[in-house]
C-alpha cells in the first residue's frame, strides 16, 4: 500500500530502510523538540524502523516513510503510531529532514495520512503531542484542523496535546466535499 500526494509517496519501511533514516534521527537539529537534541543510536533507529513496519502488518497504519515523486531519498516520515511507543491513543507526527523543512511537505504528508486513517480504519480520534516552543509542528496541528487539548509533562518535559476525532474530520470532509 502505498499512498500519493502532488509531491509525495508515502510508503510502509523495510527493515533496511534505517540506514536512510540515520542522518534524519543523529541530526542534533531535527532531534531538538523530540530528544532535547540528542541524537538516536542506531538500535533505537532499528527498533523504529521494526516497530512500523509490525505496526503496519498488524493494524495497517504506521509512520510511513516520506520519499518525493521519485521514491528515491528518504525525506523522513510522516503518520499514525502510538505515542513514544506506548499502546494508547494513536498519535499522528512527522519528522523530515532539515533541507525539506518549510516547504510544506508535513502538512501535506500529514494530511494525506490523517485522510487516510480515519477512511479506512474505525480509529475514534488522533492526538499530535509536541514540546510547547516547537511553532512549526502546532501549526500543523492547527493546519489539520486538531484543537488544542492539554499541556502535560512528559519525561521531565513540559509538552502540548492537540487533538482531532474521526466524527470531526468526516464532517469537515463532507462540508468541504458539498462545497
């Protein structure tokens, strides 16, 4: 399964795709609001790249892997897991890497995965957790049309949860699609 956008593929990993995500997940800038900047090891970069793809063949979603129209590079990923691993409520997010940030690639990536989890699965709801001074990543949030929810602590961090649920964004669908 594989799904398209105007200048993107999102498609499931395979186990050896963690090579091409290791400069994404070790870059001290693109790990900043998810880490404090620390970059992943390569076990946690494989054990990433293992959960989505078991993700993918258990409940047919995951963070996709992001590649432009060619499917060549690795842009980063972008889609539904569940929340620093834990079994929970499933949480949309996207990581790219810095030379795509800005150009609107996660909002459309991030679109085209919520459009296609709440058609094709009986999900309820999706949440987006992001470090509050992360901009860029609540106003995507806000671009997808989730609310803001709660401020929380997370891992000794202070964190914001915005939310969406599949009855909202059907209805949102249906009044944009009579338009």
């Amino acid at each position: 399964m594989i799904l398209k956008t105007e200048r993107l593929i999102l498609s499931p990993w395979q186990p050896e795709d963690w090579i091409a995500f290791r400069p994404i997940a070790q870059d001290p800038e693109v790990m900043r609001y998810i880490t404090g900047g620390k970059p992943w090891t390569d076990d946690e970069i494989r054990n990433f790249i293992d959960r989505q793809v078991a993700l993918f063949a258990g409940r047919g979603f995951c963070r996709w892997k992001v590649t432009g129209q060619t499917g060549e590079e690795v842009m980063g990923f972008c889609g539904v897991g569940f929340w620093r691993g834990a079994i929970g409520e499933p949480e949309i997010g996207w990581w790219l890497a810095r030379r795509f940030w800005g150009l609107g690639y996660a909002s459309e990536g991030a679109r085209a995965a919520m459009e296609d989890v709440f058609r094709r699965t009986e999900l309820p709801r999706l949440i987006s957790v992001a470090m509050p001074g992360n901009r860029a990543s609540i106003h995507i949030m806000e671009k997808l049309g989730m609310h803001f929810e709660a401020e929380f602590e997370g891992e000794n961090t202070r964190l914001v949860r915005y939310a969406l649920t599949r009855d909202e964004y059907l209805s949102r669908a249906q009044a944009l699609e009579a338009r």
